[in-house]
C-alpha cells in the first residue's frame, strides 16, 4: 500500500481545499501509472507546517523571511 506524506509550509495565503484535492488526485494517479498500485490502497496525506515549527541554521523559518506572528 502505498502512502505517500506531502510537508507543505503554512503561508501567508493558504492553499485551498481545491489545491489539496488535485495533489492528492494527481499522487495517487502518478503511483497507479507508475508502481502499477491501486488507487483504493493509495493513501495521500498532507501536513502544512507553521513556519515557527521548523528552523534552518539555528532560526525559525518565520524569523529567517522576517515575518512577524
């Protein structure tokens, strides 16, 4: 079964419900053309991260684009 974790930031601008929908529609037909898989066994999920949840050289992400929360 494949199961594929999509890690997305959390932006200023969201991504919507329609956006979220065509990736997981285009991962899953992606792993039925190539690994020859099920869609019924294929399990997408997407996770949005805060940018004051993960750092690159010792700072927040949020700090490192200057963004104010």
């Amino acid at each position: 079964m494949p199961y594929v974790n999509i890690k997305l930031t959390r932006e200023q601008e969201p991504i919507t419900a329609e956006q979220k929908t065509a990736l997981i529609r285009g991962v899953t037909d992606l792993l039925v053309e190539v690994v020859r898989r099920g869609p019924k066994t294929t399990v997408v999920v997407i996770d949005e991260i805060d940018t004051d949840n993960y750092g690159i050289g010792g700072e927040t992400v949020t700090v490192l684009r200057g963004q104010k929360r």
